[in-house]
C-alpha cells in the first residue's frame, strides 16, 4: 500500500524529525512491544481507515496516525506480518532464542 500516491502524509511527519526527541519517539512508535497487540483486526480496520481517507472523506488526524502507525508496525508489506518478524517483536523473540543457543 504506497502512502505517496493519495497524499497520506509519511507517518514520519506527525513527529519533530529535527530534534532527538522526536526522532526517538518516531522510532519507539515503531518497535515498542505494545505494536504486539495488533492483529487482523486492527489491521483491517487501518486499512479501511487509509482507503477512506484516500477516496477523499474526512478522516480525523489522529485517526490516520493510528492508521498509519498500525500499518507500518503490523503490517508493513501490506498484509499481517507473524509477530517474531515485526520490527517490535525480534527482541523479544530472537533474544530468549539467542540465551538458549548459547548454553
């Protein structure tokens, strides 16, 4: 799902990209565990949520950071990734693999 091509704002642009701060927060929105806790649904409802944005009714700004937030963490290629491949999801499956792999 290309962002670019109906003018939906890059998620990027909701964060202050020239400070520290905003680029962390921009960063922790994309791998913090709690992205975790979408699923089909929320992906789903996001998508329904872009769609109708770019069909060109009004969509509360929040709503489509929400959207987009959703869709960058949970579904970046545009369909649900598993959960050991998101980008908030390799720490915690990938170290406790790591720990064992060594012993």
């Amino acid at each position: 799902m290309s962002n670019e091509a109906a003018n939906v704002p890059h998620l990027s642009s909701y964060y202050d990209m020239t400070t520290f701060f905003g680029r962390l927060r921009y960063n922790w929105s994309l791998c913090s565990p709690l992205g975790l806790r979408w699923g089909q649904y929320a992906v789903a409802e996001a998508t329904a949520t872009i769609l109708q944005h770019k069909s060109g009714h009004t969509v509360n700004t929040d709503q489509l950071k929400q959207a987009q937030l959703v869709m960058a963490v949970a579904a970046p290629q545009g369909t649900l990734a598993p959960m050991p491949c998101r980008t908030c999801g390799w720490a915690l499956a990938t170290v406790p693999i790591l720990a064992f792999m060594t012993r």
